[in-house]
C-alpha cells in the first residue's frame, strides 16, 4: 500500500531521482528500495506481485527498471471488488 501511495504523487517521495523524471518514466526499484528500507531483491519481489496483479507499470530502460502506477488495473481491480464483496 505504501508503494501504490509513493507512485501516486512520485515527484513529491522521488524528486531526487537524476535519471529520468519519476512522473513520466516512473521511479527506480533502488530508491523505492531505500525507502522502504529494505534491500533492492524484497524491494523488487514486493514490486513484482504488484506487477503481476496489474497494479504497477514497469518500464526497462538499459539496466534500470522503474515502475509507475497502473491507474487502468487498480480501477479494474476496485470495480471487481466492489462487486464481489
């Protein structure tokens, strides 16, 4: 929840990240990693089964994976639970 709370305002929790804007590209797996205060593999396991339940977006640039909202899934999702609950 953390994460899809950072990734919603990315420019407010990741200004700092110098290679690419985080609200256009997405925020690098190593500083959400230190922001959570974890290391970069849980950072990145945690990131992968938001990505694989569709919540998240990964984009690859050179060795550099970052990873933005996904706001399509998470609304798909909402509406699921909604009528499931």
């Amino acid at each position: 929840m953390a994460i899809l709370d950072w990734l919603k305002a990315p420019a407010d929790h990741f200004g700092h990240q110098q290679y690419n804007d985080p609200a256009t590209v997405g925020v690098c797996v190593t500083l959400i990693a230190e922001k959570l205060g974890v290391s970069q593999p849980t950072a990145s396991r945690h990131l992968d089964l938001l990505h694989r339940a569709g919540f998240v977006r990964l984009r690859k640039i050179e060795r550099w994976s970052f990873f933005s909202r996904n706001e399509e899934g998470l609304a798909a999702y909402k509406t699921w639970l909604m009528k499931n609950l």
